[in-house]
C-alpha cells in the first residue's frame, strides 16, 4: 500500500514536472517569436496591407445616404403607404356595410 502511494505521488511530480517544462517552453518560443518580430526587417510595411492607414477619425461628408440605404428607405415608405391603404379600404368597406344594413 505505500509502495503504490509513493508511486502515485512520483508519478503526479513528473507530471507536474512536465506540465512546467511545456509551460517554460511555450514562454520561451513566445518570447523568442517577439524577438524575431521587433527586428527592423520585419518593421518596414509593403503598403499592400488594406489596414495601414489610420482609421480612428472620419471626414464628414454631409447628409451622404449611400444608394442601398435610399432603396430600404423608399421599400419601407411604400410598405407603409400600402397598409394604410389597406387599412382604409377595410373602413370603407366596413362603412359602406354598415350603410347597407341600416336601410
């Protein structure tokens, strides 16, 4: 019985031991990666990349509505003209039997 719990507590050290040495070793290559990086040949920019520019402050351009925008605008505009269409044919209709009951 106590041949197997020193065995389970050794086994648990190299375990933990390992799990430390991947650890070290992931920081290691993580810091070494940032070494390689912050060298100067890997600071110059081609130019290529969409991003180099400083997108942090925009021009105003006045009351620009983009043409996709002015499309929803005028189905939205038409979908309600229709239902209020709609809604007061449904009156009418409604009145004009309500009309004919009366008499």
């Amino acid at each position: 019985m106590l041949n197997s719990y020193v065995k389970r507590k050794i086994d648990m050290e190299k375990k933990s031991n390992n799990e430390m040495i991947e650890l070290q070793a992931d920081q290691a290559r993580q810091l070494l990666l940032k070494k390689i990086f912050q060298q100067n040949r890997f600071a110059s920019r081609d130019g290529l990349n969409e991003y180099d520019e400083d997108f942090s402050f925009f021009t105003d351009r006045g009351d620009l509505i983009p043409v996709e925008m002015r499309e929803a605008l005028a189905r939205l505009e038409n979908e309600k003209l229709e239902q209020n269409t709609n809604v007061a044919e449904t009156d009418r209709n409604k009145q004009d039997q309500d009309g004919i009951e009366d008499s």
